[in-house]
C-alpha cells in the first residue's frame, strides 16, 4: 500500500444526531407528521453512518475510495488517470455524493479535495482532509518504474 486515509466526517457526527434525537421525540410524543418522523430517524441514521468516514487507498496499480463499511467502492487502474490537482470546493458543493459542474464529488467533511481526470470517466472530486500529501501520493504511484 502506498497510500492509505481516513477522513471522519465531523458534519454528519455533530448535526446528524440532534436531528435524530428530535424524531425520536417526535415519534415518541405523538408527533402530527407520524411515519415520516420514522422515515426521517432512518434517513438521519444512515447518513450518519454511511457519511461518517471517507476512506482513500493507493496501492502499485489501483486508486480506491470508499465510505463507511465500503459503501459506494470506487477503483481506477493508476494508468487511467490523466492529471492530478489540489482544489477547494465552495461551501454550497456540501458533502455526500453529488454532481458537480466539474464532475462528481465525493466529501465527508472540509472543503478540500484533490480533483482526477479520469480517462473514460471525465473529472472526479475526493475530498481529502490532507490534500498535499493525497497528490504527491498519486504522483508517485503514477510514476514509471
């Protein structure tokens, strides 16, 4: 392995909760909206769990991401990647997975991320609490040997 992170997603573990904890309330107290309080629990939940961490790996062939427990795995072979850059999303790009005006997103937390052209697949965004050091991983592994 030549690289290897993972990043917590601080905004869903700090305001995920609160609103998990008034659903409960509202649930438990005979709330007007009903099922959707439990709809809307779940949803908060999962979230949090699913958002909670961004994992990047680099290994001699392959670049991977994942979210907790692997949810939404993504690899690319090293020799598929184009360029390599260091960029800031704005604030309103949020966190999750999302389509951008520059390609997919991929965040947990922060606003840094390191931006792939990907041969076949166009322009990706992870989002990286060491972007530095995600960049100059990759150019490594993108060197020949």
């Amino acid at each position: 392995m030549i690289y290897k992170n993972t990043q917590i997603g601080y905004v869903a573990i700090i305001i995920t909760p609160p609103f998990a904890v008034l659903s409960i309330f509202d649930i438990f107290t005979g709330g007007t909206v009903g099922w959707l309080d439990t709809v809307g629990f779940a949803i908060f939940v999962g979230g949090l769990v699913v958002f909670s961490t961004l994992t990047v790996e680099i290994d001699r062939r392959t670049f991977r991401f994942y979210f907790t427990f692997g949810f939404w795995k993504r690899e690319f072979p090293l020799e598929d990647i184009c360029s390599v850059e260091v960029v800031r999303n704005p604030v309103y790009y949020g966190v999750g997975i999302r389509y951008t005006p520059r390609g997919w997103l991929y965040n947990v937390s922060g606003l840094s991320a390191v931006e792939l052209e990907i041969q076949g697949e166009g322009f990706i965004r992870v989002g990286t609490d060491e972007p530095e050091r995600l960049k100059e991983a990759l150019e490594q592994a993108l060197q020949p040997t």
